[in-house]
C-alpha cells in the first residue's frame, strides 16, 4: 500500500517517520510538492510523519497502519 502527501503551498526539505515511541523510521528527504511512500515494510500501528522545511518543523500528522 502506498501513501502520498500533497503539500502545495510549500516544497518540503524532508518528511520524517516515526512510531510512538518516538524511533525514527523512514525519512524522505528533498521532495517537490508530492512525496509518495510504502507502508508495507512497517508494522500495524500509530506513526508521525514530521514535515520539516529549512530544518523547521511545519505539520505533523498522525498516520495509524492496519494492513
């Protein structure tokens, strides 16, 4: 399964995925408007995902994984 995050009125330096626990998993770096992901190789459960421009965070969303 995939996941896409749409950010239009920003260009994003990186998304970072983390668990509840606060483990980073997976991150994206220099992206243009769309990032585009797999969840397959991560587990059920509630992620993060931090999206930071010029090192400052600006959105974080929860993502919950039910395969």
């Amino acid at each position: 399964m995939q996941c896409s995050i749409v950010a239009t009125a920003f260009s994003g330096d990186q998304v970072i995925i983390t668990d509840i626990a606060g483990r980073k998993l997976k991150t994206i770096q220099n992206f243009q408007n769309t990032v585009i992901f797999s969840v397959d190789e991560i587990e059920n459960g509630i992620y993060f995902l931090s999206l930071y421009h010029k090192q400052r965070l600006i959105g974080l969303e929860k993502l919950i994984v039910m395969h």
